[in-house]
C-alpha cells in the first residue's frame, strides 16, 4: 500500500511524498490480514473558503429551519453516488481542513476523480474545543483492523485547521453539519457510518437530517455521550463547557507559557485533565516557541456550544427514517447528565423505529467519563466493531 501525507505549501502548491509497502494485492481476507499492520495511508488537506460550486444538483430537504441553510444547487454525496467534480482536490473550493486515513486495502488518490464513492467510507467528528487530532489514533487503529475503510477526520468550523477559513452564516449545529456534507460531496465520497462525540454527536445527526431522502444507502450514525436535545451539564465538582469557554475568553490571546494555563484552570475550578486537553490548541507563534496563541475562534466556539444547547433533534430521533440506524452510546461517568426521561425516549424510539424500517439502539462504555476515545479506547473499540464488519 502507499502512506501518503500532503502538505500546505503557500497555497498554491503542495509537497507529496509516498512509500510503497508491498506489491498490490487483492483484498481476499487471507490478505487482508496480512496487510492490516501496515500503517494506514493519510491525506491530509486545509480548506480555506465557503464556496461549492456544483450548480446541476440538489439538495432536498423537508424541514424548514434547516432549508434556510441549504444553496439550492447543492447535491451531497451523502445521498447519491454520482460524480459530482473531477481534478485535483488542490483546486477545488476550499471549504474544511481535513485528514484521511485509509486502510491498507483502499487504493488511495489525491486526486478527486480517481476517488471510488463505493469505499466504504466513516466519518469521525469532534466536540466543542477539539480537533481532528483527537480522532487520530482510533482512527488509525480502525483502518488496521478494517482496511478496506477510509475515514475522514475533518476540523469543524472556528476549531483546529478550519479556523482560518471564512464561513458565512451563524455558527450553528446546523451550519457545522452542511459544512461536512459539502466536504463530502467535494470529495465525492458516500458515508456509511457518521461518528460524532459530544457536539459532534449533534452534528452528526442534523447531516441526516438535512440530507435528501431516502439515502442512497444504508447509514449508521454513532452519538457518543450526547442527548438529541437539552444540554444537561455535570453536578458541582465537574467541568462545564460554557463555564470553560467563559474563562478561556479572559485569558489573553498569546501566553508565555502552556503551563501557567494549565495552572490557571485549575485553579479556576476545572480539572487537570480538561486543562491539559484545552491546552492542546496552543501553538507556538515563532520557532523559538517563546509564546503560544489559540488556534481556534473562541467567539465562533461561543456561539456553537450555545447552538449546541438550544438544538432539539427529538422529532428526527422519534421518526427515523428508513435506512438510519441512530446509535446512542452513554459514558458510565459522564460529565453530561443523562435525565431518566431521556433514557425512556431513547428506548421508546427504538421500538417505533424497528416497527418502522429504521433504527435506534443505546449503548452504555463502562468505565469511560465523557472522553470515551481517550478514556476506554478499548471498549469503545468493541461497541464501535460491529458497524464496520
């Protein structure tokens, strides 16, 4: 197989290198055993504008709200299997920073034409703070297991990469979900299963929402510690995220010092484990790494976790529609309060939707806080295993 990593240049070029491992093979699963300690191929690339230009497809969609969203003009791959773009994906409209790592059987390309929509194809999102990064090793870990399968990592809008990137409109659950299915339709790729945690998990959800019915195909959403409606954040003792992105907004732009961060949040009350996470979107601003500034927009984050509180998805859980199977997946100790009424609707939904041809099931990862992928990696391996079997 090929290990690929692209890299920004000056935004006009990009520097490519590759390595070959082993003569091509075809994926008989004698094979594909054998290639599955092969490091995973991955391509990363940034976006950096909120354009597509596809103009002779579209997108359908039932619901208001999220109708004022959608360009009309615009077909997601999500939903149709048709090539929608063709050249190198350096030339397209730039719209997320992203990274694909693919599994040892998947033929990789940089460019978008040679892209196969029927790879099975995974999309893992994070929550509010995070970044693509906090996917990378699990997501390295599912490509040597399941190498047939590619999955994309992308940074949502106002975090990681992404930041730079202008974005119109407001900075909404919605608007984060239109922004991965226009990724998805650039790259000509058909989902088959949506991983979202946290905020991510919302995100996730509003894709299918929004997305033309019925599906091209059979789609498995996955939300990780994270409820269709309100926001019920810990008891006294544990960290909430608005409180968090409140003081980060004191802080000032540039630090001398992650570590005199790190001490701060503690002192305010959040745990060591947030800080030291938190901390994560510092990056140095000269080579001499004498000072550090955030990477993301705190005040787009702001209005994301406040979209991220208000957003009720119920009515799209509670009517399924043919050929979603929605996977809730609860932390034993959770920093998200999870009501009993809650966990009542979840179950009541999963019986409508198996009368109904769709799917809703609950899961519960013993021994995990909310950081499921970093906190029970392999028990959250095991739940996730199933979907790409």
């Amino acid at each position: 197989m090929a290990g690929v990593s692209t890299f920004p240049g000056c935004g006009c070029c990009y520097r490519t290198s590759f390595t070959i491992r082993g003569r091509e093979m075809r994926p008989s699963s004698v094979q594909a055993t054998n290639l599955r300690m092969s490091a995973a191929a991955r391509v990363s690339r940034p976006f950096e504008e909120d354009m597509f230009p596809f103009s002779r497809f579209s997108l359908s969609n039932s619901r208001k709200a999220s109708h004022k969203l959608v360009h009309s003009g615009i077909h997601m791959a999500l939903v149709d299997e048709r090539p929608v773009c063709s050249g190198d994906v350096s030339n397209l409209p730039q719209i997320l920073a992203y990274e694909l790592v693919q599994g040892a059987l998947v033929k990789w390309s940089s460019n978008v034409e040679n892209l196969k929509p029927d790879i099975p194809t995974a999309v893992l999102l994070h929550g509010i703070l995070g970044g693509r990064k906090n996917w990378g090793s699990f997501a390295r870990r599912l490509a040597q297991e399941f190498p047939m399968w590619q999955f994309l990592l992308v940074d949502l809008r106002c975090h990681g990469d992404s930041t730079s990137i202008k974005k119109r409109g407001p900075n909404t659950v919605a608007s984060a979900a239109l922004d991965v299915l226009k990724l998805v339709g650039q790259l000509r790729v058909t989902p088959r299963i949506l991983v979202g945690h946290s905020f991510g998990g919302k995100v996730s959800l509003s894709m299918v929402e929004q997305a033309a019915k019925p599906l091209a195909r059979p789609v498995k959403v996955w939300v990780l510690d994270a409820t269709p409606g309100k926001v019920r954040p810990g008891g006294d003792g544990e960290d909430h995220p608005g409180e968090l992105i409140s003081f980060l907004s004191t802080l000032p732009k540039q630090v001398a010092s992650k570590r005199d961060v790190v001490s701060a949040l503690v002192k305010e009350g959040f745990s060591k484990d947030v800080a030291q996470w938190v901390v994560t979107n510092l990056r140095p601003t000269d080579s001499s790494s004498s000072s550090f500034s955030w990477v993301f927009d705190l005040k787009g984050i702001a209005e994301m976790y406040k979209s991220y509180e208000e957003t009720n998805l119920w009515k799209f859980v509670e009517d399924v529609p043919r050929g979603v199977h929605i996977n809730f997946l609860k932390a034993e100790r959770s920093l998200h309060r999870w009501a009993l009424g809650d966990l009542q609707r979840i179950h009541a939904a999963e019986e409508q939707a198996a009368d109904e041809g769709g799917g809703v099931q609950m899961h519960v990862l013993e021994d995990a806080g909310h950081w499921v992928h970093a906190d029970n990696p392999d028990g959250l391996f095991r739940i996730l295993s199933p979907s790409f079997q």
